[in-house]
C-alpha cells in the first residue's frame, strides 16, 4: 500500500461562461451546459454544448468573443470526463488555434487551453505532447503573470506529474520544490495550495521510498488541512490517510534495519 499520490495533470476550464451580458440562444445552450457538466450529467451537458456549438458556428472564426472557442473547449472538458481523450484532443487543439488567432500566442487563456490539451495528451500515454505543452504554458505565464504567481506554481505540479511519470524523480522533486516556496510566498503557509504540494512531495519521496524525508512533509499537509479543512472534508481525511501510510512504511523500514 502506498501513499495516494496527486502528482496527475490538473484540468482546468479555460474560461467561464462570457461576462458579457448575451441573452443569445448561443448562450443559454452554454449556461444549461455548463450547469449540467457540473452536476456530472455528462450526457445532456453534450446535448446542450452541442446545440450552443451549433450556434456559435454562425459567428466567424474571428469573433472577439471566441465563441465556438469556448463552445468547443467545453465540450472537449465533457469528453475528457467520459475518458473519450481522442476526442477531446481535437477539440482543444482547435480551440487552441482559434484563440492563438485571435488572443495571441501569450495570451493566458492559451496557456490555459494548453493545460487541457496537456491533460488529454497525457490521458493517451503521449507523455512528450503532454510535456511540450505544459512546458509552453509555463514560460507563456511566467512572461504575463510573473514568476511567482499562484498559476505558475500549478503548472510546475503539472509538469512535475510529467516528469514523474517518466521516471525522471529527480527533475519532479526541483519544479515541486519550486512550487511549494512560490505557494509559500504568495498563498501563505498554512493554505491549501501549499498542503498539496507538500501531499505531492511527500508522495515522490514515498515512490523513491524515502520515508524518513516524506514524514515531515505528510505531518505538515494534515496539520494544515486540520486547520484549514472542514470536518467531512475528503481532504482532511486523504492527509490523516497519507500520514497513516508514510508513518507504517517508515516505521518498517527502520525495523527492518534494526
């Protein structure tokens, strides 16, 4: 038994529905959607950004307001529920050239429209795609948000989770410790940024079977959810797990040397 690791591509939706006030057909299809895909009705969420997708074809391709950009990187979100990660590839990376066209190549929400597009590759085993885009979204934040922004220290867990995958524990461990001093510094110690990458750190070092630098680690992120978490929070109850779990493996170990 090992501890559960969340060194995996985080997905995150490019964009919400449009602030713009639109009482179009267009976007009621996607507000309808949009509820659904929350709620995990994958198959009327389809139904509806299907219909709302339909409706955005009739704008250009050039529509400030990137409708079918959206309509399409939604839908792709649905399939990737629905482990249909073929699928979803195309419709993220015509989504990522759409809004290339129209945002730029350095716009943050390409960066964004990269993650899913890493999440999709990665769901394929195609782990060099996957990386090559998470790489891009790293250095397209890093220029817009700055260096320390929270956003950075996301993708460095994601390409952290890459290179894991991979084998390269040694590359992990530096972006992981990158992120951690970034969550650190901008969402403060005891936040719940910074418990998950301790929970990711900790989880390296349990693959590498190094318990004795995993325990501090595991010990730190419950102490933060106990503070942070609500009772019947899974998370609070995912750290006592961890901690558990690190605590029975090094207390093997060091049995087993005596």
């Amino acid at each position: 038994m090992k501890i559960p690791v969340l060194l995996a591509l985080s997905v995150c939706l490019v964009t919400a529905i449009p602030a713009f006030a639109d009482h179009s057909v267009w976007h009621k299809y996607m507000q309808a959607g949009s509820k659904a895909y929350t709620d995990g009705r994958y198959a009327e969420a389809e139904k509806q950004i299907l219909k709302a997708r339909a409706e955005a074809e009739k704008y250009a391709e050039k529509d400030p307001q990137l409708r079918l950009a959206i309509s399409l990187n939604e839908l792709g979100l649905i399939y990737l529920e629905q482990e249909k990660s073929v699928e979803a590839e195309k419709l993220f990376k015509q989504a990522l050239a759409m809004r290339e066209k129209v945002q730029g190549l350095s716009h943050p929400d390409v960066a964004a429209q990269l993650d899913n597009l890493a999440a999709a590759c990665d769901a394929q085993g195609n782990c060099a795609e996957a990386q090559q885009c998470v790489e891009r979204a790293l250095e397209i934040r890093k220029k817009s948000l700055g260096p320390d922004h929270p956003a950075v220290a996301t993708t460095l867990n994601n390409l952290a989770g890459l290179c894991d995958s991979k084998g390269d524990c040694d590359h992990a461990e530096a972006l992981l410790k990158q992120a951690l001093a970034i969550d650190e510094k901008k969402s403060g110690a005891n936040s719940a940024a910074v418990a998950a990458d301790l929970t990711n750190l900790a989880g390296l070092y349990v693959k590498e079977k190094k318990y004795k630098e995993a325990e501090p680690l595991a010990k730190r992120a419950l102490e933060i959810r106990k503070k942070t978490a609500k009772a019947n929070d899974p998370e609070l109850a995912t750290a006592q797990e961890n901690y558990n779990i690190v605590k029975l493996e090094l207390g093997h170990k060091l049995e087993a040397g005596k």
